[in-house]
C-alpha cells in the first residue's frame, strides 16, 4: 500500500510510540536512578531500524525522510530522553557526517555495521577548553607516512561510554587553524573510555570523557579533505540540532499530558483542579508552546529534505524547544505540587532531563548567534 507522507509520519509516530511505551516506559524509572544503559531494551531496537533511521536501504537503514526521523526522536524522547539522546546522536553527528562527508569505502565500511546498531556513533568536540568556541580544541593531530596520531582529552561525550565508531574534531600539529575529524574505532591502541559521568538528567545515556594517547588512525580513516573539520563539524551539529530539538520536543509532550491527567484527577476545594483558571492558563501556555516548537522542527527537517539550507532554522527549532521544554517542565512541576518534586512522579526526570537541552549541541546562547547571523547577512 502506498502512503502519502501524512499517512506515512503518522504510522511512525504509532510504531514508535508502542514501542516506547511496552518496550522501554516499565524500565525507565530504574534506568533513570540506577543510571544504567539498557542494552537488552537497544538490542530489541535493532531489527526495528532505530540505530539506521536515515541510512539508505541498500546500506542496511530504513531510509526515512527528516521528519520522520524528527517523529521517531519524540516519541522515544516522550518516554526516555536519554535513549532518545543515544539514538539522535547516533544517527545525526554520527552517521550523517560519513554519509556526507565519507568516501565510498569509508561508507561502506563504517555505516551498515552503525546502522545495524552493532557499534554506536559519538561526536567529540567538546574539551576543557573548548565548548561553543570550537577554535579552542587543544586536541592535535600528528600527521606520519602512515596515518595520523591523535593525544587530547574530550568530555561529556555522549554515548562515550558504549561507543564503537567516535569522530574525534583535533587541531592539525603545528598548524592550530587546519582542524579536521577523523573516524577512530574503539579498538584504536591509544583509545581509552573514562568513568561514566553521575549526571542530573540523562541519567540512562553513559556520558563520559574519551582520551587519545598516542591513538594511531591510518590515513584512509581521515573524514573528508584535510583541514575539512570545521565545515564537517558545524554541518553536523546543524543536523543534529534538529534532533535535539525533537528531543526537547518529547520531553514537553510528555510532562504536558501527565499534566493533562493530574489536572483532571487531583482535587482541592471539591472539584478537580483542573478547572480552576490558573492550571488552564498553564495549560493552555503549554499547548501553544509545544504545537509552535512542532511547527518549527518540522520546517527545519523539510528544508534539510530540500537541500535547502536549514542552519538557522535548526537552530531557532532548537533554541525554542529547548526552551519550551524547560518551561513546559517547570509548569508541570507547579501543577503537580509538592508530587512534582517527588521521584515517585516522573515530572520530577522530565524537570531534570529537560535544562541539558538548552545546552548540548550548542548552548542556547549559541543558537541566537547563528540565528542573528543568518538575519544579519542576509540580501537587503
């Protein structure tokens, strides 16, 4: 049967939907407080292509357009963000880059054993040093006649502590303006995982720091042309803004139906608080906010299924989910009371799981630059 893209996304969003909700929701409270990774609920995700979303079929992926890649974010972010974080990260600043960037046989080297799930993605960027400036990495490259030898640190890496294929951002020695990414296996001598990272939120995601010393990659392993990596760099953190704009996306759904709910059940004063006029303020506010960072990540994801460019669109879809998420959260929070505050309430992880989103995959700070860039170089 053929569906048009309407009927399309909306079985994605029931496939993936059932699936969070039988799948991962019994386990999502213990995953949250013992801040474990499930890998028995990742190897149940595998056949159903969650690890290969926007891979082409005849690698192995299930080929989806970016909205329904988006569709598929929130519904898992709606009932684990910290899987739906492995899964987005995996599949945008993962996969796309070798998939844009990668030759041939880099393609088909890395990305079906990715898409099949068998070795998770990470992108490393991040440093002591260096966060939203990207020129700060202190991470070098050391050119031979064979290859390349990577010695720096990189933090809060997401997926860190169960990646497989990492694209590690470093500084050509010797030349600190030539910054490249290069594809480096886990196995690489000189590769090394630090201890998981006892976080607020995304507690379930093993977030960590990876160290290079002396880490050899040969040349064929360098991602794009030399001195490529800040191109290759911002052109995934533009894909991945998407997804983590659908990240935020499902947390604030999800806060705001258990509000819906508790709004309905809860009573004080003999009626059911959800008719007093405070709690439909919230709730309307909460509404309309979700539905305006719907709308904005889903124009996001059709101008980068255009090919037109989407860098400012990414990140005003992300700066105001991010956003909203906070403040959808935090509403929750205020509806549910003192239960709000309670572990016994999920709202309580969704209120933790939401402010990292305003920070990861640049600070929200970070997204008014490159919104009021675009606004600013644009033709009179």
């Amino acid at each position: 049967m053929d569906f048009n893209p309407c009927m399309k996304h909306q079985l994605i969003r029931k496939i993936v939907r059932e699936f969070a909700e039988n799948e991962i929701k019994p386990w999502v409270a213990e995953l949250d407080r013992e801040s474990r990774f499930p890998f028995d609920i990742v190897e149940k995700m595998k056949p159903l292509n969650f690890f290969g979303l926007q891979v082409p079929k005849s690698l192995g992926g299930a080929g989806l357009d970016t909205i329904s890649y988006a569709i598929a974010i929130e519904e898992l972010s709606r009932v684990s963000a910290a899987l739906g974080l492995c899964v987005t990260v995996h599949n945008s600043v993962g996969i796309y880059p070798i998939l844009e960037f990668g030759s041939l046989e880099q393609i088909n080297r890395f990305v079906p054993t990715m898409a099949a799930g068998d070795s998770i993605g990470a992108f490393c960027l991040t440093e002591a040093n260096a966060g939203s400036d990207a020129g700060g990495v202190e991470t070098s490259a050391r050119k031979t006649p064979d290859g390349y030898v990577i010695n720096g640190t990189k933090i809060f890496v997401t997926n860190g502590g169960v990646c497989g294929t990492i694209l590690v951002f470093a500084m050509a020695e010797g030349n600190p303006g030539s910054a490249n990414v290069f594809i480096v296996e886990k196995d690489r001598p000189g590769f090394m995982v630090g201890e998981i990272e006892d976080l607020c939120g995304m507690r379930a995601n093993p977030v960590s720091s990876l160290f290079f010393e002396d880490c050899k990659v040969p040349l064929k392993n360098l991602l794009g042309k030399s001195g490529q990596g800040l191109k290759i760099g911002l052109k995934a953190l533009d894909a991945g803004r998407i997804g983590i704009a659908a990240q935020a996306l499902g947390i604030a759904q999800a806060a705001f139906e258990d509000s819906v709910s508790y709004a309905k059940e809860r009573q004080q004063f003999n009626k059911p608080i959800s008719r007093f006029q405070t709690i439909q303020n919230y709730l309307a506010d909460m509404a309309t906010q979700i539905d305006a960072s719907r709308l904005l990540v889903y124009r996001a994801a059709a101008y980068k299924d255009r090919g037109t460019p989407f860098s400012a669109e990414a990140s005003m879809a992300k700066l105001h989910c991010s956003e909203t998420a906070r403040k959808v959260t935090d509403m929750a929070v205020q509806i549910h009371g003192g239960y709000g505050y309670s572990k016994e309430y999920d709202v309580e992880r969704y209120f933790r799981d939401a402010k990292v989103t305003q920070i990861y995959e640049g600070t929200s700070e970070v997204q008014k630059m490159v919104i009021a860039r675009s606004i600013l170089t644009r033709p009179s």
